[in-house]
C-alpha cells in the first residue's frame, strides 16, 4: 500500500508554484521591455500584431492569470484558517470574479491531488483516468479509522445567490467522526428533492399543511422556490400569487409535535393533529396568515400534460390532469368542454325557473341534489372556463385546446379502447357549442339510430334533441336510420353547399357566412359514423371538401386515408407519430345522457307554459326535486350571539367588534355556508365534495379540517372565548355543525321567519312576519361563489323569498293594489325570468284598468326572457295578457 503524501509536500510545492511564475515573468519582461524605445511603441500602434507586441500582450495575460491565481489561494487559506478559529467574518469576491475563481480552484484543488500522486511514481492507464482509490475498489482493508479524504470545498458557498444580498456564514465545522453507511449518506446528499405540482385553488398554506404536516411552513416553501424560473418563464416572486401547473421543490419534512387533547369535547377519530379536530383544539396550532399566501393565478393557463397510465381501472377517483378535469365517472373532460357544459347547465336551470309555481309553502333548507358529474365540471376555475374553445375535444402536449373544427387533415378517425368513450365527449363538445350564442352558428351532427343506441345507456332513446319538430331553430342531432343514410345526408349537404359557394362565387362557408346577402347561415356540419370499407370512397368525397364546405367526418375506426387517434380507455393518445392531440375528452353513457337531456331543456320551443288563473296542479320545486327537509334551528331575533354568520348576500362574518376581515381563509367562508344550508350538519365526506369536489379526496380532507381549524382559531380570538368550538362535531353521526347557541345565520332567521308566517292565523301577524322574511334576504345566498351546489341553494331560497313576496302581494291587493304591484315589482328584480311574476302584476294591472301598463310588463318580459335564455313568453302568459287587454265588462267577469 503507498503511503499518502504529506501536508507539508503539497504546501511546498504550492508554494513554488506561487512564486515562481512572477520571478520568470518579471525577468523575461524586463528583458523584452528594457530596449523598447518610443519609435518602437509608435509602430505598434500602426501594427499592433508584431511579434514584439504579442510578446507584451501574452506576458500581461500571464500576469492577470496569476493575479487570479493567487487571489482563489489566499480565499481558500483565509476560510480554512476562519473554519479553525472560528471566525464568522465573510470575505467575498468582487461579483464578476466570482465564477472564474471557482474554475481556478476547481483547477487548483485538481493539480493538489494530482502532483503528489505523480511524485510517488504512479502513472495514468491507458484511458488517461487514475488509478482507483482503496475506497473505490472495495478494499477489505479500510476501516473506521483510515485518514479521511481532504475536506473538499463548498463552490455554491463561494457563489452569491442571484436573489441574496449577502451569504450567510458557515458556522464552524464540528470535530470529524468516523463516518458509516457512506453509501446512505452519499444517496440522501445526492437525492432530488419531493416536488409538487400546483393545481386550482392551491395556496402556499395549503401545500405546507398538505406535504409538510403545517401549514405555517410556507415561508420554508417561498423561500426555496422565490424567483425560480418556471416552464412559463415565470417565477415566484410573490407569495400570494401561484400560478396553475407551476411545479415548486418542497423543504425537508420535520417529525409532528404530539397531538394535546381538549378535556371539553369528544375526539375525532379521523383527524388529524395539524387540522383542528377536536383531539386537538384548533388554538394550539400555529397562527394562520392574514391572507393565505400563494393564490392561484386565475387567468394562467395549466402546464403541459402528463402522460397518462392507461388501463388502470382503479375505482377511486384520479386528480385532475393538467388542462382538464378527471370525472367521478373515471371520464376525463377538457376545460373548454367543462366550459360549454357548464353554459348548458346554467341556462337549462335558467329555463326551470321560468316555470316554476310561487305557491307559499312550510319554509326549510331542502335544495335539490347535484348531480357528481355536474358537481365537478363546476369547480373548474371561472376565468379557465370562460377562454375555450368551440368543439374543444382534448388538449395538446402543451395543455392548449384543440377544437375538433381545427384538426389538419380530411377529417378524423377513432382507434382503441377509448373509441366510444370519445365519440361520446365529441358528441357532447359539437352540440354544446354556441348553446349561449345565435342559434344560427350551432353545430349539427348527423349520426345513425345503432351508434347513438352504444353510446348511451341501456334502453336510452336513441333520438335527437327535437324529435317531435316544435324547436324554433330544428333539430341539431340528426339521427338517421343507417350509415348508407347518413353518408347520403352528407353527400346532399355536400353538393347544397358547393351550389350555394358558385352562386355568390365564393371560395369557402366561411366567406359565405361572412356576408349579410345570402338566404341562410351555414353551421359546421359534423358526421358522426362507424368506419366500413363499403362506404370509404363516398366518405373521402366528402372529407375531401372538409375546410371548404365546414363538414367534419368523424369515424369510428380506422380508416385508410384519415388521421387516425390511437386513444385509451382515459383519453390518452399512443400514436407514434406526433399528433395534434395528445389527449382527448372522455365521457361515460350516463354523463352524456345527462348533457343531451340539458341541451333538450334549452331549447327555444312555443311553450304552454302555466296560466296563474287555471287550477294549480302539483309542480316540482324550481330546482328539480329536492333533498329531505331539514329542521331549521329556532333564534330569537334579540339574541346577543357572540357571531353574526350572513351568507345571504356575499358569506361575511360579524363580532361584537365587527366584521371579521382578516385570518379567515376563503375556504373557511365556504365552509361556514355549506353549513348554514344544512343546520343538521355534515359528514368529513359531504363537506370535501362540497368544498374541493376537483381535489384528489385525501388532499380535500387535510383542507378541509383546515379550513375548519381556522374558522375556529379565528373566532376564538375575535370574541375573546377560547373555550367555544363554533364548530361542533358529533361522533355519534360523524357530522361538523354549526354551533346555534354561539352563531346566529341570518338564513336560519329569514326561514323561522317564513315559518311564522305559515302559522299566523290573521293576514296581519302574516304579513309582519312576511316583511321580516324579505328584509333579511339581503343578497343571494352565498353570492360570488359558483358551485354548482351553491347555485341550487340561491336558487331554492331565492325561489321561497319569491313565495313570500308573491303571498305579501295577495294580502295587499284588494286594499293596496299599487303596494302589492310593487312587492311583486322587486321579486321580478330578484328573478327576471319568472313568468307567474309577470302574470301577477299583469293581472292587478287589469283589474285597475291599465292596458298600458299590461303591455310594459308584456314588453318587459319578453327582454330578459330573450336576454337571459333566448326563449319567448309561454302561451299561458300571453293569454294573461290578452285577458287583461279585452274589455272591462269581461275582464270583470273572471275571478
């Protein structure tokens, strides 16, 4: 075994190395220098490349790079003599020198090991690489106690941080130890760190309580991840604001402190220490930001999307993929097809409250349930949802829409386990388009009786929208009897439409449809067809005019000349060329059947419609039907609550101090008006797909009981009694409450109110009570929030508050016509589309013989009818009015 060069050897030859360099330079440019006259320095400026000047050039060259030299030895021996005498002073490099002094001591530290090595005579093997070290061959013979290597220097120490105004000092390194498990050691020096990636709704809070057990690390996360550059060539540079699809490095986990149970209340079993349960009070974690840090960005476009696992076939619900939204149906859906859906459910709830009846009734929380598979397409960001595209299909590799209207090529062609599940999400995407827009530039597609019958569910009508003819605008889902005759109605469409582009001798749809002088707008045209060899030939014919005309072939199979999509069962794409889309929507039978049965409630059609004065026969709530009633908790009016819950109107919360504006995250508000539309409570389960229905459901319980610990905390210091929990939890049932003793809900008032109503036994201790009703509702209920789940509890409430309206009008007319007008007047302000409204005061207006103002209120409906879901006054309403127009003596003669 050779033995180690010593200390004293490496310094001594360093030292040479040092010295001799300027003692060479110095002599030979003496020499050089010495008979430089000023005839020759004038010359070099006339002819600067002379060997003389090269000589001069090069020699100061030299003397820079020793300067440098010696400067990264002097660095290097001041910080080992600080390290021994425990210095904490930080000598640093001018900015500019700093990286070169890094290569000159990468260079220096390279030559100290390398000459002593050639002084004992060994020499390089053919490769040119050193001989192995005892370590890395694996000798037998190293132990504990073999000298350790040279301590090896810290270059990132040297480097100043691009964000840092200064590096922080090195504390003194402890006495060295025999060092084990050098394999462990090296790996977790070596090992990347865990990494997330931000989704919608994420906050820098949310991730530490999620990946670091506490969301008060979030400093931890902001620091590692300030001013990192991100794909979007963005960074983080302020705590607030994370943008979707940003992938940030989290810090080292650290150990939980042990939970400390709360002697006054029952445990939890299911949550966890960090969360607020009640194993643990919510006052002994830390203090939340003012304002949770690390909003997500609403307008930011989502990263790339990630391959996905094909086949998986789990049941359990996947988080959604950058670019979409991940279905309870294990269906994948794009944005901008979440978007179109989402426009359709609107306006079909729209068209459901037009019809419904303003029958005053027992008050209480009973909402209509929301459907899973609306419940997620909700929860896509509003600013996301409102930038899609028409016919948007999938995303590409960069998470961007890609509209079926858009593909390259003759057309497209379906392959794989994912075949019908796309052509169902294709379908739905085509006959969305333009649901809110002018009928004129909506999609058609014509498909056959047997491919619509596989793509719904079992015993589903495989018929169009408007199978019995009665829409304004025709049928859109044209469902024919075969392939042969659906080829054919695409060929007939075909030779129209070519006729129509030589009769205004034009060159494409596009610029037909651009023009204000021609009979008819022509809408894309999509083909929807199983792929067989027996029609191929008519269907290039066609697909061949594709850009032209707007017709779009799209088959099931493949098909010899059209794109053809490989897809799997989740909507990835795995052709091996690259494709225009990476990954395609998917829907599952019963999501479409959902969204052909919205797209059937928004159709304009002449409507019969309900007349106020023929017999009322039972009606649905204006929502559908309607969960279990619920018992309203009874709360005097007078009572000192220590707080005031309002969520009539935007959720605020109110002390005796007064409004809580600060602490309270946004989360914690939602959570709070989920539980005053449900007095009885509910389940960790009913609350995550409530509050975080897009959040893979682990992730949603931790921010769940977050968003509870802090509503908590957060009440506890503002009243000033620690010993309240505001929210209650009964392991009995499983359910989170809101505690009526301590928060009063202005909700819960306006339905006692309305209770009291339905009890009064006189008009007059009605109408007070009625009055009470409509002064508290104040605003719709959770007013600003977009859930679909909140959008059917305003629509419930707002529906009773109408009600009540309605019964206040009742009372009034015979004795006060012009008050109960305008009690009805302000409901109609509250729902612009309720035509019984309008019947209401048509009527009164009749009756005091106002023809006049029987038009207005006509005029007036037909607007926001048009305005609001491009629909017309139903028949019965018409028929209100006409009787409202005829004489006196006949209008006098209906009750």
């Amino acid at each position: 075994m050779t033995k180690e060069p010593s200390t004293a050897a490496v310094r001594i030859v360093t030292v040479a190395l040092a010295l001799a360099p300027p003692v060479l330079l110095y002599r030979a440019g003496w020499l050089t220098l010495q008979g430089l006259s000023a005839a020759q320095m004038r010359q070099w400026l006339h002819e600067p490349l002379t060997a003389g000047f090269l000589a001069v050039l090069g020699q100061t060259g030299l003397w820079l790079l020793w300067i440098f030299l010696m400067a990264t030895v002097t660095d290097h021996s001041y910080r080992r003599l600080a390290a021994r005498m425990r210095w904490q002073y930080n000598l640093r490099l001018p900015r500019p020198v700093q990286a070169f002094t890094a290569a000159m001591l990468g260079s220096t530290a390279a030559t100290s090991v390398a000459l002593p090595a050639l002084a004992q005579g060994h020499t390089t093997s053919d490769s040119g690489s050193l001989p192995a070290t005892p370590r890395e061959a694996g000798d037998p013979t190293l132990t504990h106690d073999a000298p350790s290597p040279a301590p090896t220097v810290d270059y990132a120490a040297m480097t100043e941080p691009a964000d840092a105004a200064t590096v922080s000092p090195r504390p003194a390194a402890p006495p060295a130890e025999p060092r084990k498990n050098t394999g462990d050691v090296a790996a977790a020096r070596t090992s990347p760190r865990e990494s997330v990636r931000v989704a919608a709704g994420d906050t820098l809070w949310d991730l530490a309580a999620e990946h670091l057990g506490a969301g008060s690390r979030w400093p931890e996360i902001y620091k590692l991840n300030r001013k990192h550059r991100q794909a979007d060539g963005r960074a983080l540079t302020d705590p607030n604001v994370i943008r979707i699809g940003w992938k940030l490095t989290l810090p080292t986990r650290r150990a939980a402190a042990p939970p400390t149970p709360h002697k006054n209340h029952h445990p939890d079993p299911r949550a966890p220490e960090t969360a607020g349960s009640e194993a643990n009070p919510p006052f002994a974690t830390p203090a939340p930001h003012p304002s949770p840090p690390g909003t997500t960005g609403p307008s930011t476009a989502r990263a790339p999307a990630e391959a996905a696992p094909s086949g998986s076939g789990t049941a359990r619900e996947q988080p959604d993929r950058p670019g979409g939204i991940a279905l309870p149906t294990q269906g994948w859906i794009s944005l901008g097809l979440a978007a179109a859906i989402a426009s359709t459910a609107a306006l079909a709830g729209m068209q459901r409250r037009r019809h419904a009846r303003l029958t005053f009734a027992l008050p209480g929380t009973a909402v209509p349930p929301v459907p899973a598979f609306l419940t997620r397409i909700s929860a896509a960001n509003p600013a996301e949802r409102s930038n899609h595209r028409s016919a948007a299909v999938g995303i590409d590799t960069s998470a961007a829409e890609r509209s079926l209207f858009d593909l390259p090529g003759p057309g497209l062609a379906l392959h794989g386990d994912g075949t019908i599940a796309a052509a169902r999400a294709i379908l739905a995407a085509t006959l969305t388009t333009g649901t809110t827009d002018t009928a004129a530039t909506r999609p058609v597609v014509v498909t056959t009786a047997d491919l619509l019958a596989r793509l719904l569910p079992d015993g589903a009508p495989a018929v169009g929208l408007d199978p019995d003819g009665t829409a304004y605008d025709g049928e859109r889902l044209m469902v024919l009897a075969d392939t042969a005759a659906a080829v054919t109605h695409a060929e007939e469409e075909m030779i129209g439409r070519r006729r129509l582009l030589d009769s205004f001798d034009v060159a494409t749809v596009a610029d037909l449809n651009a023009r204000t002088d021609h009979a008819e707008h022509q809408p894309p045209y999509v083909l929807l067809i199983d792929s067989t060899p027996r029609y191929a030939a008519r269907v290039h014919a066609i697909a061949a005019h594709r850009a032209v005309l707007d017709l779009h072939p799209v088959l099931l199979g493949h098909h010899e000349g059209i794109p053809t999509v490989d897809i799997t069962a989740d909507g990835t794409v795995t052709n091996d060329a690259p494709s225009p889309v990476a990954r395609m929507s998917t829907l599952g039978a019963d999501d479409l059947a959902t969204v052909l049965a919205l797209l059937t409630d928004t159709l304009a059609r002449p409507e019969a419609g309900i007349d106020i004065d023929e017999p009322l026969a039972e009606a649905p709530p204006a929502g559908g039907p309607a969960e279990p009633r619920e018992p309203v908790p009874v709360q005097p009016a007078d009572a000192a609550a220590l707080v005031r819950l309002q969520v009539l109107g935007p959720v605020t919360v109110t002390t005796a101090s007064g409004p809580v504006r600060t602490g309270m995250r946004s989360g914690s508000y939602t959570a709070l008006a989920v539980l005053a539309a449900h007095p009885a409570g509910r389940t960790l389960g009913q609350l995550t797909a409530d509050l975080h229905p897009d959040v893979d459901p682990s992730a949603a319980v931790k921010r769940v009981r977050t968003d509870i610990n802090t509503a908590r905390k957060v009440l506890r210091a503002e009243t000033g009694h620690r010993e309240h929990m505001f929210i209650v939890y009964d392991p009995a049932t499983g359910r989170y409450q809101l505690d009526p003793e301590t928060i009063a809900v202005d909700l819960w008032h306006m339905l006692t109110a309305i209770q009291h109503a339905a009890d009064a036994t006189d008009d007059q201790a009605t109408l007070t009570a009625l009055r009470r009703a409509t002064e508290l509702y104040t605003g719709d209920f959770a007013e600003g929030h977009d859930y679909l789940w909140a959008t059917a509890c305003a629509t419930a409430y707002r529906h009773q508050i109408l009600t009540a309206y309605a019964r206040i009008a009742e009372i009034l007319e015979p004795d006060h016509p012009d008050q109960a007008i305008a009690a009805l007047e302000h409901a109609a302000d509250l729902d612009p589309v309720n035509e019984e409204l309008y019947q209401r005061i048509m009527r009164i207006h009749g009756r005091q013989h106002r023809p006049d103002a029987v038009r207005r209120t006509l005029r007036r409906l037909e607007k926001h009818l048009t305005d609001f879901c491009d629909a017309e006054p139903s028949q019965a309403t018409r028929r209100v009015a006409e009787r409202q127009l005829q004489p006196a003596s006949v209008n006098r003669a209906r009750p």
